[in-house]
C-alpha cells in the first residue's frame, strides 16, 4: 500500500490552490477560494477512492489524483491540437472540468464521502481502506460536484458543465446517450469532454500502476525476510544439532558406549 508523507500532502495542496489563483480571476476566483477554504481540511485529507486497487485510496489521494488530471488534461490538448484536433475551449475551461469532475467525492456541506472501512475482514479480504458514507444522500459524484459548484454560486460555462459532466465516459450510465449517438446532430459538439475522460484515464491507470510497484516492493521485503528468518532457523538447527552431538560424546566417554 502506497502513503503520501504529511510534506507531500500538504505539498499538493498548495500546488492546487496554486493553480486556482493563476487560472481563474474576479468574482469567480474569489468564490473558487471561498469553496476551498470551507472544504479545506476534509479535502487535504480525502481519499481519491475507496479501494487500494482502485486509485490513490489513501490520506490525501483526492488531491493527489485531481492534480494528476489536471496536468494530464493540459498535456493532452496540446497533444490533440498538435495532431489537428479541434480545440474550442480554453485552458481556463479545460482546468475548471479536470479540477471538479470528483469534487463530488468531499462529500456534502457536513460529511465525508468516504470513511474509514472497520472491519478487518473487508480491508484483509477486498482492499476496502475506506467505504461509503451512509449518512449521504444518493447522489452520483458528477451529480453532487455540480450540487457543490452551485451552492457555492459559482458559474460555468457550457463546456465546462459537459466536460465536468463526462470525465468517466461510459462508466457512469447517465452518459450513454451523450456518448452513444445515433443522430450526427446529436454528437458533442467539442472534444473537451473526450480529452478530460482520457485525462482521468489516464491518471487512474497510472496511479493503478504506482500501487502495483509499492506491492511488488512489499513483496520483495518480505520475500527477503522471510528468508533471513529460514536461514537463521537453519544456522539454529545446525548449531543444536552439533550441541547434540557433543552431549552424545561426553556421554559415550563416561559411561561407555552400548553394546
């Protein structure tokens, strides 16, 4: 299992907030910080899911995984303009979608999304470091992001909603007919909503990754372990053996041997 140390997590948040006061400006920047500032400490501390093998399941995962998406999404445009896409949104729109597509995940005005799994058998058997908070209202994580934005007035624009809206693609059921037209007149219209979910994609599988090396590392460490406790259990058994066998001959030597 992978952890971030406290310089880390606090490290990322700065970047984050770092990055919504050189992207965004005027009343919305102002709104943004109020936001950030309510959910401050539960954001720092969120998990970005709830299983081990999902993604970044760990004390500050959230903000971990929304920077990843981020730079990804950035690294991206350029890659698909560069190749002749089309791109009719701005950085400022591409950035406020990658930012809040799982804000959903901090949970709602009072509570977390996610809270720490009790029982040992589910973290020991499934990898569930966190679970659901059953205090919440349902909602879909898209849908309670923009619950979230527009509590707090902050506006977007209509690119923005359809990118933060479609982040994980077929993966959220509601996005099919989004996704899966059959009518040209109905296709998106613009491919931010393509490049964010391949953002996240891309973020989820690479984090996936960084957690199987952290395994493999583990593994490793108890291999050799597991190892130097057989090699230190055989040296014992050698050296009880000879003791043995000296015991046997000081035996011989004052009784005799048996006939």
């Amino acid at each position: 299992m992978i952890t971030l140390t406290e310089k880390e997590i606090l490290s990322n948040w700065e970047k984050l907030r770092g990055i919504i006061t050189d992207t965004f400006e005027g009343e919305r920047l102002e709104k943004l910080n109020t936001m950030y500032d309510y959910f401050e400490e539960r954001m720092v501390l969120a998990p970005a899911s709830g299983k081990e093998h999902f993604h970044y399941a760990m004390v500050g995962g959230y903000v971990a995984h929304v920077l990843h998406v981020v730079g990804f999404a950035v690294q991206l445009k350029d890659l698909w303009e560069k190749n002749g896409g089309k791109i009719d949104f701005t950085d400022e729109e591409l950035i406020f979608a990658a930012m809040h597509h799982d804000l959903g995940k901090v949970g709602d005005l009072h509570n977390d999304y996610y809270v720490p799994q009790e029982s040992d058998w589910h973290r020991k058997n499934k990898g569930e470091i966190y679970t659901h908070n059953g205090d919440l209202n349902y909602m879909t994580v898209t849908d309670r992001a923009v619950f979230l934005l527009g509590h707090f007035n902050i506006p977007m624009s209509e690119l923005e909603y359809l990118g933060l809206r479609l982040t994980d693609g077929l993966y959220e059921q509601g996005n099919e007919s989004y996704l899966k037209s059959y009518f040209p007149q109905n296709n998106l219209k613009s491919n931010i909503a393509y490049i964010l979910h391949q953002a996240d994609m891309m973020a989820t599988h690479i984090e996936f990754d960084e957690w199987m090396k952290g395994n493999e590392k583990d593994k490793v460490k108890v291999k050799k372990s597991v190892e130097k406790i057989k090699k230190a259990t055989e040296t014992t058994s050698k050296f009880l053996k000879s003791d043995n066998d000296n015991a046997k001959d000081l035996f011989d030597e004052l009784f005799g041997k048996k006939q």
